[in-house]
C-alpha cells in the first residue's frame, strides 16, 4: 500500500485476541495499524497480523530501546519476517540493525527507523541521506526535543529534505515531543503515532487514537490553521483543550489549542514567534504561571489588575494584552444564588 498522511494506532498486546480487540475499537477511516510484537512469540504475531482487518506495520523494539523484548536479535527477526509472511505490509528496523542493511527484508516492505538523544537539523539530513542509501518504503526519525528551538529542527527538516518519493516522519520524544506529534502531520510528516483508548501507551508524550483524531483532528492542521496554546506544567489530564477545540469546532474555525508545556515563562515568546515552529496567536495561562503573565502584560483588564493573575494572553503590536476570565465565570455562575438567598459565597 503506498504511503500517506496518517494517524497510526499503536497497539502493544500480549496476545493476538487483546491485538484484535484494540483494533475493533479503532475508527473506521484509520486504514493502517502498528502491532509491537515485543510481548508476543512468532506465531501469535502472525495470528494477529493475519487477522486484522487494516494494514500493518510490525515492530519489536528491545529492552533498552523503549520496548519490551527479551530475546535475541535472530528471535527478533524470525517474529518479524513471521507478521510479513502472515500478511503485514510493513517491518519497522532501526537503521542500525544489521538486517536492516543485508537485504533480509525488501525495501518495498521496510520502514527504516532511527531514534536520537538530540535534535540538531545536520544530523537529521545527515541520518536521512544514509537511510535514502540502503532504501525502504519509509523513513522514520525520531529525534529527542528538549528545548523548544529543537522543534523548529524537526519542522526545517520536513519542510527541507529533497523530495525523492519516499515519504518521511518525524517527530520528537522529549519534554517537547507532545506538541511535535500534534503538529507533525502539518509540518510534512507522514505519519503520527497514538495509542487506543484503554490501550498501553508505546512511547512517552504519546497521546490516545480519540485525542489526535477527535480533540486536536491532527489530520486537518494546515498552514491556514490558526494555533493557540494552554500553557503550564503538568498539562496531562487538563479537560481544557477537548473543551476550547469543541467551540473552535462550533464556530467553524480553523483554529486549534493544543497543550504547550514549558519549564519557564520566558519560553513563551518563542512559541509565540511567527516566524517560529508554532507561531501562537494566544494563550490560556495555568499554574505555575498566572502571576507571571500577569506581570508580563502592558494591558489588563479589571479583573486581571485586581487579581494580580489572568488565564489568557494575547500578543499585540503594543504588547501583551491580559485577561482574568476566572473571576467574570465565578460571578456568572454564583450570582444567580446570592440574589435569590441573599447569602455570601467563600471561593478557595
């Protein structure tokens, strides 16, 4: 099957009757699948791959290398060619591995895959142009993105590789490497990865199937859509974004607000930058950084100056312009009841 932009479901089982039942719970319009064998002899990998109703690319990754296999690396292989023969359309090798190189898997049906401690553009061209000299159906390159600038790394490296038809993706692991798998597709990649709901996770900073293709809809992000950001640490569980991309969605914008976790408050000017791998036109400001925005704004409004804090920043020509939407929801929802009982409210 030729290669296309895509959101790829992750499915790390022990045994192929748990594979299948994560894949019956896929949606419909996702035509390819990875199933990491690294917990599975070679005949249950090949059961599962032989049942699935969507194409698959089989993977096994070691312990030590973000997965969970213990044996050799001849097992390894024998499990791998076993899901080709039972049907996958694909093997993922890292480019280091031997087989890799000595042809013991057509090209046709290799994605070549590379995972690096550091995301620096030369490396990246430099990785991409020995895996172009062996060649597979795909590459793959995930780099780590510690720092915010290494974002606009693995975006120039999308947008800069020249084209020989084979397709690329990229995307981080790392502090940042959330945000670059929502924004990878827009930024050329062919492929993200997710995992299924009630699923097992495959990667840190990976996000479930129903979170890139329903809340962020990673699929339709283009050059056009508008970007805002939440901004804070420990974003993991906040309801915020499933909340403000169904009104985006409502209002029929192409906008999306997607969570942007940074380690210090000064980082906000480059994912704000236009010129930058993000470019946000505003933010939603949680802790430990409401006091700060605060302090950053030239323009408050009452309840932002009254509170010392605000949740929302908009850049402008002039400066940062802030708002405290807290404090106007609170005495929307309690004013009501303090009218029609004449009694005082404590909020803590």
């Amino acid at each position: 099957m030729p290669v296309s932009k895509a959101v790829v479901p992750s499915i790390l089982e022990p045994d192929p009757a748990r594979v299948l039942e994560r894949i019956q719970g896929l949606p419909g319009d996702l035509g390819l699948v990875e199933i990491r064998g690294d917990r599975m002899s070679a005949g249950d990998l090949a059961d599962a791959v032989a049942r699935s109703d969507r194409d698959v690319v089989v993977t096994i990754r070691r312990e030590g290398e973000g997965g969970f296999f213990r044996g050799t690396e001849d097992q390894r292989i024998r499990c791998l060619q076993a899901g080709l023969q039972a049907g996958a359309a694909y093997v993922d090798l890292d480019v280091k591995a031997a087989a890799a190189v000595d042809r013991r898997f057509r090209r046709d049906r290799l994605v070549l895959s590379w995972h690096g401690d550091g995301t620096d553009l030369r490396e990246l061209q430099e990785v991409l142009s020995r895996m172009r000299s062996i060649g597979a159906a795909c590459f793959k390159l995930v780099p780590r993105a510690d720092r915010l600038s290494d974002l606009a790394a693995i975006r120039d490296f999308l947008a800069g590789p020249e084209d020989d038809g084979t397709p690329v993706a990229c995307f981080a692991s790392g502090r940042h490497g959330p945000l670059s798998r929502l924004l990878a597709l827009s930024w050329g990649s062919c492929w993200t990865f997710g995992f299924p709901c009630g699923g097992e996770n495959t990667a840190a900073g990976q996000f479930t199937i129903s979170e890139l293709t329903e809340i962020y809809g990673v699929t339709s992000l283009d050059a056009a859509t508008q970007i805002f950001g939440l901004v804070g640490s420990r974003l993991a569980g906040s309801p915020s974004p499933a909340m403000h991309n169904a009104a985006l969605r409502d209002l029929g914008m192409n906008a999306r607000y997607l969570p942007m976790e940074i380690d210090r408050f000064q980082d906000l000017a480059a994912l704000a930058d236009p010129a930058g791998p993000v470019g946000a036109a505003g933010f939603g400001v949680t802790m430990p950084f409401k006091e700060e925005a605060a302090a950053l704004a030239v323009e408050l409004d009452p309840d932002g100056a009254a509170a010392g804090a605000v949740n929302t920043l908009i850049p402008t020509p002039g400066g940062w312009k802030g708002f405290n939407t807290d404090a106007s929801a609170m005495r929307q929802r309690i004013r009501p009841a303090l009218q029609e009982s004449g009694c005082r409210a404590l909020v803590y």
